[in-house]
C-alpha cells in the first residue's frame, strides 16, 4: 500500500518544478519581449536624435558626416535660416490656422453625430451606422473630389484643408461606442426627469464626462491636420496657402529650396549652398515636430484610456 504523505509529496514537488519551469518560460518570454521593445525604441530615437544634432551642427560637419549623436561645431544657422525663409513661416501660420480649425470642426461634427447614434431611442440608429460605415470602405475617388470642391469653388481656398475632412467615420465610431458603454443609462433618465433637454444632457452631462475621449480625438485631429499635406497638394495653387508639410515636401523631397530667399549672410561661396541646403533640412524637420511634441505631454494621460474605453465591444 502506497504512503499517502509521500505521494502527496511527490505530487508537491511535481508541481514545484512545473511552476518553476512555467515561471522561468515567464521570464524568457518577458525578457524577449522587452529587447523587442528596446531594439524599437532605438531604431526610433537614434534617428531622431542624429536629426536634432544635425540640425544643431555646422554645415561643414552635416556634409562631411561627421554628426552621430552630439552636434558638432554648434550652431543656429540652421534655424536662423528657416525663420527667415518666408515661406516657411507661411506655412507655420497657415499650418496653426488649419489645425485650429480644422481640430475644432472634426470635434464638434464627430461629437454631435456620435451622441444620438448612442442613444438607443433615437429613430433610424442602425440605418445611419450603417450608411456611416459604407463609406469607410467606398468613396468617389480623388477626381470625383477634385471636381466637387471644384464645383463648390474651393479650389485655392483654405476651406479646402478644412471642410473636406469634416467627419472621421472611424472616430465618430469610437466616439459613439464610448457614450454607449462609459455612461450609465441611469444618468440620461435622471436628466429627462428633472426636465433636461437632450442638448443639456449632451453639453451638461455627457461633455464632461468625456473628457478622456475628448482629449483623444483632439489629438488624433491636430495631428492629422498638421502632418496633412495631400489636400493642399491637390486643392491649393498659391504657395502663400500652403501648410508647412507642403513646403516640407519641396524642401525635403523635391529638394526645391532658394537660399537667396533666405536671410544667411554667412555665405560667401556659391559651394556653400549645398551645404546650408543641407543644414536647412534638418532644422526643417526639427521646427515642424516641435508643436505636437508639445501638446502630446498634457493629453498622453487619456490616450490609452480613451482609446480602451472607445474600442470596447458593444
């Protein structure tokens, strides 16, 4: 007959080492995971930092490759020439003027359309979801835009980086989806029976509410307007109109830059040039990033949260 306390013992250390094994799988598993991680983050940071010290550096030094992590030859004359370059600073202004209005109509279009498709008493819910949701996947095309804003007469007119965006489907979706689960039903009944009206309930009640949503989606618009370019590439004639991302895209990409426009008294060579051009690149792409890496920091404490809480499903 088999002794039970040795048999539970056995059994103790079979599962001993099983946990064992299990945990130290955890660990590799774990640490695999987080040299992933660290071999993204530096193949993201190392470029950005080699950018901001290239912009940092003599042109000479740019040329030469000599720049890795640290600037070399400190300098602002990359900077000095960016903020003279009139165009540039158009593009900053114009840039400011489309993400301010343009974050402000996607907001309030997005917010009203996703409050009553979250209301289960409202008429024809289903109907309009759906008809919201074709048209994720189905759209006229580039020309049949083209001629519309044409017809419209906002070719060359900056309600053309504006209006055309007016409604992000796939926002609206998350929006409407928050309403529905972050806001206990009980709250809206309470309201209509104290006599609110479904505007009250929408400004007084489900806005401060939302705040986390809220700060999502204006981060999600500013940076979608502020990156935007394409729309100005097919809607806007006069370089005075563009957004900064479009002049980024002649410096950068066409590499169209005139550095007579530009206030740089420092060059003496016509060889010169190239190397200034150079240099204004990277102090290009420098000043462009700054604004957003500016707001990110007051809005990242809702991001995942309002993201998690807007994707949940119904």
């Amino acid at each position: 007959m088999a002794n039970p306390v040795k048999a539970q013992h056995n059994r103790h250390n079979r599962r001993s080492r099983l946990l064992k094994y299990e945990g130290f799988g955890d660990n590799v598993l774990l640490i695999f995971i987080y040299f992933i991680l660290l071999m993204v983050l530096l193949a993201i940071l190392l470029p950005m930092i080699n950018i901001v010290s290239s912009s940092f550096s003599s042109p000479k030094a740019v040329m030469a490759g000599k720049v890795s992590l640290l600037p070399v030859e400190f300098t602002l004359v990359g900077y000095e020439a960016v903020l003279s370059n009139k165009l540039i600073v158009s593009g900053f202004r114009n840039s400011f003027i489309y993400t301010i209005f343009g974050t402000i109509m996607n907001l309030s279009m997005t917010l009203f359309a996703a409050y009553p498709l979250s209301r289960d008493g409202f008429f024809g819910n289903k109907f309009f979801v759906i008809l919201f949701t074709i048209t994720m996947f189905f759209s006229g095309g580039m020309v049949p835009s083209y001629l519309l804003m044409k017809n419209l007469r906002l070719i060359n007119s900056p309600l053309a980086m504006i209006i055309p965006s007016g409604v992000a489907v796939y926002n609206m979706i998350i929006a409407r989806t928050y309403m529905r689960t972050s806001i206990p039903l009980d709250i809206y009944g309470a309201a209509e029976i104290d006599g609110c009206s479904d505007s009250g309930i929408f400004f007084r009640i489900v806005i401060p509410l939302s705040k986390p949503l809220v700060a999502v989606l204006v981060l999600m618009f500013a940076v979608g307007h502020w990156n935007s370019y394409f729309g100005g590439l097919m809607y806007l004639r006069d370089e005075n109109l563009f957004p900064l991302q479009l002049v980024l895209r002649k410096i950068l990409i066409l590499n169209q830059i005139d550095i007579t426009k530009m206030d740089v008294t420092r060059i003496k060579h016509l060889w010169e040039k190239q190397y200034y051009a150079e240099l204004i690149k990277y102090s290009s792409i420098v000043v462009s990033t700054v604004p957003m890496l500016m707001i990110y920091p007051f809005i990242q404490k809702y991001f995942v949260k309002g993201i998690m809480l807007g994707s949940l499903k119904e």
